[in-house]
C-alpha cells in the first residue's frame, strides 16, 4: 500500500509540475467554462519572484477554458468584440474533445490506475497502466494537431513543437487543451479581450488598475470612451457609516478621509462625498483619476 501511495504522490506532482504556468504581472488569465463569461486573474496567484510567480488552473475533472493576454498590448492591435468572441467560440470547440480524453487519461492515472496496483498488484497490471498513459497521450497529441492546424493556420507546424512536452511527460497531455488555448489572443488588445469574454465586475476590476495610475494606457482610455468611463469611476456600495474614503482603483475603504491607499501606495483616498449630487465625479474625484 505504501509503494502505491508513493507512486501515485509522484505521478501528482509530475502532473501538477506539468499543469502549472509562469506568470507576469501584466498577463491576464481568463478561466471558465465554455459557452460562459469568464473570470479573470491579473498577474499570478503564488508571488515567487518579483511580481511574477504561478497560475495553477484546475487540477481535476472537469477542465475549463484559459486564455492568457497581454494587459499592456497596444491600441493598434485587434479589438472588435465580434472577432474576439468568434475566435473564443472556434477555441471552444476545438479544446472540447481534448478536455473529454484529458478527463479520461486523468482517471486513468488518478482513479482506475491505484485501484488496480492496490488490488492486483504492481507486477500483475503495470503494462495495462504503461500503455493506456502512452496510449492515451498519443490519442490527444493526435487531436492535438488536427486543432493546432486549425487554429494556428500560419504556424501550422508548430504543433510539434508544443507537443514535445507530452512526449517527454504523457502527463503533460492531460493539460493539452490549455497548451492549445492559451497564447491564442496574445495578437490582440489584451483589455479588449477581457471586455468581451470576462464578466464585467472583473473587467473594470482589472481595467481600474490601468486606469487610475500615473502612466496610462491610451488604449484603456480608448476602451472605455465607448461604455464604461463612468463605471470605472463608480464609487464602492459603502460598507458602513464608520467608512470615510475609498481607493479608486482597487475599491478599499478606509476610515480617512486622506493620505494614500496602503494597497496601492501611489493612488489617493478619495473621500464618498466625492459623488456630487448630479451625480458626476467631483473636481478632487477629477484629479485622482489623472494622476
């Protein structure tokens, strides 16, 4: 019992080592299921070096959609919603069979695989557990291909070169629906991608961030000239009485009135009067907002 437990502790954490993905802070994950608005993680969730460090997406059945972008791409590249979403939708029917296999090969090596060494026995079943982990990583670096070309028509050959992993590792296969997803929008406006994939809570989270800073992005201004200027400077619902100000980009609230966000450190308080009774921002709201 004791071996088995080993073997399948080191085959987790060849799978783990294998799932996980380095992360810069201005890189934008987008996570979810298919056919649905999808969250969104600025930067990574472990800090290790820096401001960069490790995504870990899902680890078990079932596999969701990811999507990596670039937070600080130009104005220049692409941005219209309806190619983005057409661009999502072909990524989601090509990442399903792969997300179906990669279910099936992590049940194989996480469920079916221990059951039968703690059963049977290693020197009884260890060619039935060899040949369906390379078996079904050739059957996914199979469909692997097919959707590379599909998806990438100008690297079509680049397939081979993403697939080396699963060679090397028939673990890594179970992760080959994320390998394939995720540089697919690094050609576009990564913020514009948010707007039309992630919910609108995590966009203007994320897009507050570039907003109210000392260096902005025009492309973010351009972004929000059309819908959602007014809603990135839209106050926090207060969280009570006792709360005098609040951080304009990433919504703390504070007990004063001034100073700067301990969160933020560069960033104002700016005070819940701020709000006139038009309704628009007032001239100090005005002034954190550029600067």
């Amino acid at each position: 019992m004791t071996e088995v437990l080993g073997l399948v502790f080191v085959a987790w954490l060849v799978y783990v080592s294998d799932a996980v993905w380095w992360i810069k802070p201005d890189r934008i994950v987008l996570y979810g299921p298919a056919g649905c608005k999808l969250g969104a993680q600025l930067g990574p969730r472990f800090v290790l070096r820096g401001s960069s460090g490790l995504f870990i997406p899902g680890l078990f059945p079932t596999f969701h959609m990811h999507f990596e972008v670039d937070a600080t791409s130009g104005a220049a590249q692409r941005t219209k919603e309806r190619d983005i979403v057409a661009v999502a939708e072909q990524a989601c029917a090509a990442a399903r069979r792969l997300h179906q296999l990669a279910t099936i090969l992590w049940v194989h090596c996480f469920v079916l695989a221990p059951a039968l060494l703690v059963t049977f026995g290693l020197r009884r079943v260890w060619i039935f557990i060899i040949v369906g982990l390379f078996g079904g990583a050739v059957v996914i670096i199979g469909f692997f291909a097919r959707a590379w070309r599909f998806l990438y028509p100008s690297d079509s050959p680049g397939w081979k070169r993403e697939v080396l992993p699963m060679v090397l590792s028939p673990f890594a296969a179970i992760c080959a629906a994320d390998t394939l997803t995720r540089p697919l929008f690094l050609s576009f406006n990564g913020l514009a991608v948010v707007r039309a994939l992630a919910t609108r809570e995590d966009f203007l989270r994320i897009v507050r961030f570039y907003y109210f800073r000392d260096d902005p992005n025009p492309a973010v201004h351009a972004l929000l000239a059309r819908d959602f200027e007014d809603a990135v400077r839209t106050p926090p619902a207060r969280a009570g009485m006792e709360m005098e100000g609040y951080c304009p980009r990433c919504h703390t609230q504070l007990t004063r009135l001034t100073g700067t966000c301990p969160e933020c450190l560069d960033i104002e308080i700016v005070p819940f009067d701020a709000i006139t009774p038009s309704g628009g921002p007032s001239d100090r709201f005005q002034s954190a907002a550029r600067h």
